[in-house]
C-alpha cells in the first residue's frame, strides 16, 4: 500500500502540472487575442491615417498650385509633407511591432499547448500506472485470503483427519 500512497502523491504532482499548464494556455491565449486586437488597432490607426496624409498633401499642394508663391511657402509645405510622412511611419512601425508582438504571443500559445499536451499524457500515464498498481495489489490481496482460506481449511481437514483416526483408534481399542 506505500507504493500506492507513494503513486497517488505523483498523481497530484501531475494533475497540479497539468493544470498549471491549462491555466498557461488559457493565459496565453487571451494574450494572443488581445495581441490580435491590438495589431487591428494599430492598423487601422495606420490605414486612417495615410488616407488623411494623402488628402492633406493634396489639400497643401493644391493651396499653392497655379500661384505665384515665395520659396518660404514650398518649404514650409515640404516640412508638412515631411512631418505627415514621418508620423505615418512611425504608425507603421507600430503596426510592426504589433505583428512581431502577435506572432510572438502565437508562438508561445504553441508552445503552452505542447507543454500542455505533455502534462496531460503525463498525468494519463500515472493515473494508467495507478490502476496497474491497484490492480495488481487487489489481485495480490485476493491471493492471499485464498491461501488463508485455504491454510484454514486444510487445518480444519487435518483436525478432523486427526479426530476421526483417534475415534477409528479408540473404538478398535474398545473392541
């Protein structure tokens, strides 16, 4: 019985780790759902944002088109342009960096899942052993009160012998 109490502190072990790494992929999966919102976000953001930097490039190229203008006003509208290009950008840099942050987060769903599935085989693997063990121990125990049923019959049967050669021997002494 101490091989089996000894079996089901293992089983607790492993249904702890099994669910521990449930837990992790749960976790882990509502990241990658938040990673993918986020990357929607920051795409959209960008998407939104080059549609207005291409409105308003046209918007401060047609203010000075078919004007006599000072080279002032084109520089200042190239710095615009300049600033409308850097801040889209920097937008796609953050939807590159959302799509980095996704895959990532993929990646250690995958793993969480394969640590996962080894967790649970594990624990399959020590409920299945338990089971042989137990099996095993009741076929044991069975074997043994069939040799003491046994032991005690033949006792019985030897008492009996014994008492009925003393009855053959005292009535043949009688006669």
């Amino acid at each position: 019985m101490n091989s089996l109490s000894t079996y089901a502190k293992l089983r607790r072990i492993k249904a702890f780790r099994e669910q521990r790494a449930a837990a992790a992929v749960t976790r882990q999966r509502a990241l990658v759902e938040h990673r993918a919102a986020w990357l929607a976000t920051q795409q959209r953001q960008h998407d939104s944002f080059r549609a207005q930097r291409l409105t308003r490039e046209r918007t401060l190229f047609a203010e000075l088109q078919g004007k006599t203008v000072q080279l002032r006003a084109i520089e200042q509208m190239n710095q615009r342009v300049a600033l409308l290009r850097q801040r889209e950008a920097e937008l796609a840099e953050a939807v590159m960096q959302a799509e980095r942050e996704f895959n990532e987060a993929k990646q250690a769903l995958k793993q969480a899942r394969s640590s996962h599935v080894d967790a649970a085989r594990e624990l399959e693997k020590m409920e299945r052993l338990i089971a042989v063990a137990q099996r095993s121990a009741r076929l044991e125990h069975e074997r043994q009160e069939e040799g003491e049923i046994e032991e005690t019959a033949n006792a019985v049967y030897m008492r009996e012998v014994g008492r009925s050669r003393r009855r053959d021997q005292s009535s043949r002494s009688h006669l």
